[in-house]
C-alpha cells in the first residue's frame, strides 16, 4: 500500500513515497512529483498547526515531563475541550 511519509523516511523501501527535490537549475519536477510534494505540504500543514493551537492553548503541553502514556490522555482531553472550544463538536 502506497504511504506518504516525511523526508525522514527516505530509503525507507517500496511504496513510502516521500517529498522529491528540485532537479535543480531551470527545470521543473515532474507533474507526479509536484502532486506528491503538493500533498504532503497539505497533510503536514494541518498536523503543524494542529499541534500548534494544542500547544498555544495548553501551556501544559509546552514543558512536560509526563510519560507518553499519560501524556497521550492529557493530550486527547485537550483535543475534545478545544474541538469543543471552537465549536467543531457541541
């Protein structure tokens, strides 16, 4: 199955597909390529600003020390209290 992956899994083998570079001087990527890093532009733009209203909102989430247990509850808590916030569930 096809993955699209960060630039930090390059090599990682067959069907992880991630962002391409420019070939560089005047020339321009391949359509396929462009799509390719054009999605995962998209698809990373909102997991970063996600995380950034998470961490702007909750100060706790900035400096913690918690285990990535009890961080992975505090941080879903923080998740439904903004979704709730911003009106996105009610």
């Amino acid at each position: 199955m096809p993955t699209l992956a960060d630039s930090g899994y390059e090599g990682a083998g067959t069907g992880i597909h991630v962002p391409v570079k420019s070939p560089g001087g005047s020339q321009e990527p391949a359509p396929g390529n462009q799509a390719r890093n054009s999605l995962l532009r998209g698809l990373r733009s909102q997991g970063e600003r996600g995380f950034a209203l998470l961490t702007q909102r909750w100060a706790l989430l900035q400096h913690t020390t918690a285990s990535p247990r009890q961080l992975t509850q505090i941080v879903r808590a923080a998740l439904i209290l903004t979704q709730f916030e911003h009106k996105y569930i009610r």
